[in-house]
C-alpha cells in the first residue's frame, strides 16, 4: 500500500513532538504488519518501534555519505543504484525499498520533501523531523525552496540551482552533500562525524 493517503494534519510548525512522532511510527509500522501478516502482533509491533526509533537514524546515513567521500567507487554506484549501494552496508528495510541518492555539487543543491504525506528514507535517516511531515514545509518548499532554505538558514547564491525532489509512492531520496574544504586529513568515521540529518535532507549543508 503507498502511504500517499492523507492523514489527518497536526500541525505545530516548526516544534519537536515526540509524542506525535511516536504515533505517527506505530500508524506506520501497524501498516507494515498488517499488509505482511494480515494480523497484528503487539509483541512485533513493538519490535518494529523499537528499531526505528534506536537501530537506525541519520548516522546510518552519514556512514554512507562518508564512504562516498572517500571511495569513488562507491560514490559512483551509491548515485547511480542507491538502493543496492545503501544495502550493502546493511541498511535497508521500510521506506528504504527504492533509494535514489542525488549529489550536491558547486552548480546544483538538493533538498528533499513528500508533498502529499510524510515518505522519509528510514534505513538511512531514521524517523523524520515533525517539520518535515508538516504542511508548511511540504507545500512550500516546492514553490519557494530559496525562502524556505533561508530560514532554515542556508541561503544559497542565485547562481546555485536548487531541485527539490518529491518522493512518490516508490521511491526515497536521500542527498549527498558536498564534502567540506580542508578535510583531507580526516578517517572515514571523523568524516561521518559532520554529516548531519538535515545535510542529507538539504535544509542544510555539510
Ligand atoms: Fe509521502
């Protein structure tokens, strides 16, 4: 079933509400269970939670960005077959089925969205923020991406190209951001250290 039904909006701007995450996951994660088992287990149910909210999150992800830093080679595979790039470093499950990994460059900016719900790659990002799943930047940031970056912070010259890509029923995104000048002296994990979520959403840069 793609989650592009639309849920019943709680909006509280730009706030943190864990409590609405936490509902938000079961809602899903029930979803999950019942189209595989047709039942729902509490006991699995809550397994599901529980790996979502501890096992993964944006760490996963900037393991991956870190390794494209340093490996060409993967960084090639990792733009050109996210998905398979993604799982062989073990990441994969719900909402990272179909992972598209698009790159930050000198020319071009990246930010990812779902206009209609709320799909987030989970393997690599974790839970999404609550101001990703709501209606302010959901509609705005597709007609007025440079306003909505800029009070994110970022504020990107008229000569970079912002492309906000929208996730569909099927696919995930997930950006690679540019590695940051005067690094070369740091390990792959020092790197991994500086990617933050909203790097690999595009709200902001590495
Ligand atoms: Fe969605």
């Amino acid at each position: 079933m793609s989650d592009h039904n639309h849920h019943k909006d709680h909006t509280h701007g730009h706030t943190h509400d864990p409590v609405e995450d936490g509902a938000a996951l079961r809602v899903r994660a029930l979803e999950e269970l019942v189209i595989a088992k047709g039942l729902v287990d509490p006991a699995a149910l809550d397994s599901v939670v529980e790996y979502y909210e501890r096992e993964t999150g944006p760490r996963n992800g900037a393991s991956v960005v870190a390794k494209a830093w340093v490996d060409p080679e993967f960084k090639a595979w990792l733009l050109k077959d996210g998905t398979a790039a993604i799982h062989s470093m073990g990441f994969k499950g719900y909402q990272g089925e179909h992972m598209r990994v698009v790159e930050n460059t000198a020319d071009v900016h990246n930010v990812i969205v779902c206009t209609l719900c709320s799909c987030y790659p989970w393997p690599v990002l974790g839970l999404p923020p609550a101001w990703y799943k709501g209606p302010a930047y959901r509609s705005r940031v597709v007609r007025e991406p440079r306003a909505v970056l800029a009070e994110f912070g970022l504020t990107l010259s008229q000569d970079m190209k912002v492309q906000v890509w929208d996730s569909t029923a099927e696919i995930r995104f997930m950006v690679l951001p540019r590695r940051p000048e005067n690094t070369e002296g740091l390990s792959e994990a020092e790197l991994a250290d500086m990617v933050t979520r909203d790097g690999m959403i595009g709200t902001a840069v590495v």
